[in-house]
C-alpha cells in the first residue's frame, strides 16, 4: 500500500536537508506528500535535539501530532532526526504513541520503514488497526549517513536559493556540544559529487547555494584532501550563471590565508562568513576546549578584513558557560564593542547531558545567563544601528525573497532566515532575482529599499 506523508523539518538547515531527502525519497517510492497532517496516512517529526529548546519544542510538536492523531484513527508517527539519535530509547517510554524511532542511519530507508507499518486501508474502522510490524526502535547508533547527488531529494527552500550540505558529523571535542553525540565523526563528500549537485541546482535555477556541514572548513580531511574548502570554492565559482555562494558554519581554529585568498578571488562566493568564536576570554575557551585563543581569533577577524575590505563577518557567542565569572563576561562585552561585528547571535550555554561541560562545577544560574544575553544584545544592537545607518544612499545588489504588495530581499551580507533583510518599497521586484535596490532608510538591523532603475 502506497501511504499518503507529511513531514515536519524543525532545527536546522543540515536537518533541512535531510527531510528533503526522506520527502525525495518517499515520492520517489510512490508514496504522496500531504501538507496537512490531518490528510496523512503517516506523519514524520525530523527533530533537533541540539539544546534544551529546542527538545522542548520537538517534544510539543509531537505530543500536538499525537493529540490529533485521535481524529484520524490508525495514522502512523515516526520521530526521526538528532533527538530521536540520541533519546529514542527514553522517548519510547515516555510518547508510547510513537509507531517508530529512526536515525541518521535510518533517513535513505524511510520509505522501507514506512512500507513496514500496517497501514489501515482506506476507510478502515479503528478495531481494524494492528500495530507497527517494525520494532519501535529503529536506531542504529553509529552514524554514518551521507546523502550523495544520486539521492532522491525534494527542496523544501524556495526554487532560488538551496542548502548544499558538503559533510556532516564532527570531530571537535566542544565541551559544551552533544553534536557529535548525536550526529558521529565528521565524513565529506567528494570534490566531484558536491560539484555535480551545484550544477544541477544553478541549472535549475538556483540563485544561491549554501555550503553547510557541521565544520565546513573541515571539509575534505578525513578524505586525505588539503585544502578542501578552497579547492572546492574555486570549483563552484567556474560553473557558469549568475548566483552567489554563501559559506556558514566555518571554525576559527581550521581558517588559513589560503581559504582568504580564493575567497577575495571568486566573485561568486559572497563577502559574508560565518565564523562562531563563543568566547574570547582564553581560560574560559580553553574549558570549553575551542582550540583557539583570543589572540588567533582577533588575527583572523585582522586578515580576513584586510583580504577582503567588503567582507561581512557573523558570529555567535555562548553567555554563562560553568564558571564565567563577570570580568570573564566583561571581556567579551569589550571585544565586540571593539570588534563591530556586522552580524552577531548570543546564546545561553544550555547544560546538555553527556557533555563535558555538563558534569563541570559552577554552573550559572539562569536569571544570570539570561541577563548577560540581554547586555551583549543591548551592545550589538547599537553597532548594528550604526552599520546599518551607513548603507543608507547606497545602491545594493539584492536577492528578491518575496514580491507583492511586502516584498523582501537580501543583500550577499545577510544570509536567510538569519540575518536582516532589505524590506523593498515600490513595484517592479521579482521574486528568485537580483535586482538593485537604493537604500532609503534603516532599523536596527533591516534595510528600507526602493527599486534602482538602470542599474
């Protein structure tokens, strides 16, 4: 029996694509796609379970799923993603209305483990419903997955713009971090398979592609390869058609003037990197095992505004790691003031079960995590201000997101669902296009645009 699917995709854009590829997969099969979960023979939960929010938001979606699962007698739930990989042995006990866990190792076979559930045929009562054939726990618990350009895959993005996860799992022992817990050891994809997927995107209309892994700059070591990420760059930035690289999720200890230099050589990689530090205060980084010190991370910040002057640096930091004292907080604070980072997160250390930094002493108090977030925001706020004050009178290339009567666009400095966007005022834009755009005004962190005839 062919089931009729719908997926929810919560997390990130590396689990983003792996719902692309469970939905690719399944219609590949034959099965359907349905966008309301009421209309679904099986319903799929792709969950992140990176912090403590984002557990709690992947627990209530599938307890919400579960609760209209009474108006649809005999439909299936399958938690998939990086919470089921890590908790299904405890969630089994706890959501006994799951048909079924699956891994990372699960996510090419998905249309196999639905094939195996005893679906009610059309119309069936509810006594006519046996359970899963399946085991409830389908896990396998190594992760090894790694989706190739042979992989069924249906983009969930709008057609313009498309994520292309390079590599996935990671080696870096952070002590704040159960990623690799949840997703193994860091495997690359090919020069050659990663190339190939880019030409099809572009040929498909692509405008942008977002090169993502757990560690980007990691890309292509465990494959012997030097140099991964530029050789790779320098791939993409030969194939023909207009279209921006972005690169996101690069590590600070793995940057080189190599990676710069092609960078600032290819027009097609966007003057924008994202590069979380988490913290400059050198006991603190060396507790959370980073393998950096302040003073490396401040020499990149250096090169790579010197290499390339247009260049628009994102960051993340991590407030109230176990033991950050004030002062320790206070350098950061002086950093970024310092620094003027063009785009900046903060998040709140989340203490995670099985991370070093979990089992450490002197953990924070939440009222003081939350505190020293809203300080360092307060201060970013005022330099973005100031940042965003300057594009004012200047003519930018955009990327159109959405046209009507709110159309929304980005600049190659601002990276979707992310960062600020350029609200465009008039007629004329055309959505999945590069359009100029004359920036009339400004907010804390969004530009106000009006269409550039002729330019």
């Amino acid at each position: 029996m062919k089931a009729t699917v719908h997926l929810v995709s919560l997390g990130c854009a590396k689990n983003l694509v792996d719902s692309e590829v469970m939905i690719g997969t399944l219609l590949k099969a034959g099965h359907a796609i349905a966008n309301d979960p009421a209309n679904a023979d099986v319903v799929i939960v792709n969950t992140c379970g990176f912090v403590a929010s984002a557990k709690r938001e992947s627990i209530n979606v599938i307890l919400e799923i579960s609760r209209r699962r009474l108006l649809r007698p005999g439909q299936k739930l399958l938690v998939a993603g990086c919470m089921a990989q890590r908790y299904a042995n405890e969630l089994r006990k706890e959501i006994p209305e799951v048909s079924a866990f699956i891994g990372i190792n699960e996510v090419p076979r998905i249309h196999e483990i639905i094939a195996s559930l005893d679906l009610p045929p059309n119309g069936a009562p509810e006594a006519a419903v046996s359970p899963v054939i399946a085991p409830r726990n389908l896990v396998s618990r190594r992760p090894a997955y790694l989706y190739d350009f042979a992989t069924p895959r249906y983009q969930l993005t709008p057609s313009h713009y498309a994520y292309l996860k390079i590599g996935d799992g990671c080696n870096h022992p952070c002590a704040f971090c159960s990623i690799p817990l949840m997703r193994g050891r860091h495997r690359s994809r090919t020069l050659e398979d990663v190339e190939a997927e880019a030409r099809a995107l572009v040929a498909g209309g692509a405008r942008e592609l977002l090169l993502i892994s757990q560690d980007t700059t990691w890309f292509g070591r465990d494959l012997g390869l030097e140099h991964g990420l530029s050789r790779l760059l320098a791939r993409l930035n030969s194939i023909e058609g207009d279209f921006w690289i972005r690169v996101l999720y690069t590590h600070p200890a793995h940057w080189d003037q190599r990676l710069m230099d092609v960078m600032a050589a290819s027009p097609k990689v966007c003057r924008y990197v994202d590069m979380p530090l988490q913290h400059v205060d050198d006991a603190l980084l060396l507790r959370m095992r980073r393998k950096n010190t302040a003073a490396q991370m401040e020499d990149i910040i250096s090169r790579l505004r010197s290499t390339i002057p247009t260049i628009a640096i994102r960051t993340t930091f991590l407030v109230g790691f176990p033991g950050e004292t004030e002062a320790q907080f206070q350098r950061l604070c002086d950093f970024v003031e310092r620094t003027r980072f063009e785009r900046l997160g903060v998040f709140e250390y989340s203490r995670e079960d099985g991370t070093a930094a979990g089992r450490m002493e002197r953990q924070i108090p939440v009222k003081v995590k939350k505190e020293r977030r809203r300080r360092l925001m307060a201060i970013q706020r005022r330099i973005s201000t100031k940042l965003m004050a300057s594009q004012v009178g200047r003519t930018l290339r955009v990327l159109v997101d959405h046209d009507g009567k709110k159309s929304v666009g980005r600049t190659e400095r601002d990276a979707p669902e992310i960062d600020g966007r350029v609200l465009l005022r008039g007629g004329g834009w055309r959505r999945g296009e590069f359009q100029q755009a004359r920036i009339i005004a400004s907010t804390a962190y969004d530009l106000v645009g009006r269409r550039q005839f002729g330019g």
